[in-house]
C-alpha cells in the first residue's frame, strides 16, 4: 500500500478524501504539524512518514478577493509555499501530487487543452500558475488542473453566461484515485456547461445570473486527454 502525505490535511477538499476507501494510505497533515513556509517542517515529515508520494493541497483560496487585497498572503501560500515543497521532492526523488486551477486559463476562448498558452484572469489564477512553475520544473510530478467545488452548491445562484466544468469534490475522488500514479498534466472536470447549469440538477430552485465580468464567458476545459486514459 502506497503511502501518501498530504498538506493542508483540514482543508474542505481533504475532510472529504478522508472518508474515501482505496488502495492508497493517506497522512493528513494540517499547516501547525506540516507547515510549508518552513524546509525543515517539510523535511522532517518526509522523514517520519516516509511517503511514496506527496499530495499538495494546503494554499490559499477563497475567497477569491483574498489574492487582491492581500497579495502577500497569496505569494507566500501558493508560490513559495509550492517551490518550498518542490525543493524538499527534489532532495529526497519523492513524485509530487499538485493541485492546480483551471484558472490558469485566460477564460476567453473555451475547451482548453493541457498544452495551450496559459493566462491567468485574477490574482489567484497567476498565484496558482506561479506553483504550477515549479513544480513543472519537476519532472517526477503530477498536476492536475481542475474546477470543484463542495456539494451541495454553496451559493443561492448561478452564472448562466459562464461555461465551466464544475466537479463535486466527492466524483472528482473517483477519478483522482485512478490516475494517483501518473506524471504529466491533466485537465479534470464535469462536462463542460454553465455554472447554472451544473448547479440546477441538484437545486432546481437556484437563482440565475450572469457575469458582466465578474468571471470570464468560457472558462471549459478540454477533457480529452484524462477521458481517454480513464477509458
């Protein structure tokens, strides 16, 4: 059973993952016992666990506003947070796991394919990209570039203007656990729709919307590439 150490154990993701069986032997880390502004921090739990692999979930995130006001927080939770555990992989050969967004995106043409031209529409897309930097730098990596988000739907309404693969956690899961040995790029997500879309068949009573750029029109990735490894 392949051991994996995960960051920001207490993340919405990861309470989630938590409850999920498999083949895998996860070890949820919260940030006061893995914390990813320190080297010797992430060293010293690769040491104690000695995980096969390292999943990267702790940054930060919502709200989306955070990576304006306080660009500082942002640098330092998803950039050289990111390069600090990347540094500490390289050191010891141990593959990496990272989650990236799928608003590394410019967001103005759709379907985009894992090898198109990347330019992020908000701080927190650029934040992301800057991770997504160094851990390219490394070739014993994993990145997977998604859209998810926890069910049920958190808001009261939804773009109807916005094209977008929204995932639940909880079946974005069920693809992670098959692909946790590969290397590479993968765009993961549901069929691309719009937001109001996605978040209707499971609220018929949600309120539609639409973005005068609040979000980009087309924001959908192409997901050819992980619908025909998983076939």
């Amino acid at each position: 059973m392949k051991r994996i150490l995960v960051t920001g154990g207490e993340g919405r993701f990861a309470k989630i993952l938590k409850n999920k069986k498999s083949k895998f032997k996860f070890i949820f880390r919260n940030k006061k016992q893995l914390n990813i502004l320190s080297d010797k921090s992430i060293r010293n739990n690769i040491k104690k666990f000695k995980p096969d692999y390292l999943m990267h979930l702790a940054g930060l995130s919502r709200p989306m506003m955070i990576h304006e006001k306080n660009v500082k927080k942002s640098i330092d939770l998803n950039i050289i947070g990111t390069a600090n555990i990347i540094k500490v992989c390289v050191e010891k050969n141990l593959k990496i796991i990272h989650f990236s967004t799928s608003y590394v995106y410019q967001g103005q043409k759709g379907n985009y394919k894992e090898t198109d031209p990347l330019l992020p529409w908000n701080n927190y897309g650029w934040s992301k990209l800057g991770a997504e930097c160094a851990v390219q730098m490394y070739k014993n990596s994993l990145i997977l570039r998604t859209c998810m988000t926890e069910r049920p739907f958190v808001h009261k309404s939804a773009f109807s203007n916005v094209k977008t693969n929204f995932i639940y956690h909880d079946d974005f899961i069920k693809i992670l656990l098959k692909i946790l040995d590969k290397k590479g790029i993968f765009n993961i997500g549901g069929k691309p729709q719009t937001v109001y879309q996605f978040a209707k068949k499971e609220n018929k009573n949600i309120k539609k919307i639409f973005s005068k750029g609040e979000l980009p029109l087309k924001m959908d990735m192409n997901l050819k590439k992980i619908t025909k490894y998983l076939k």
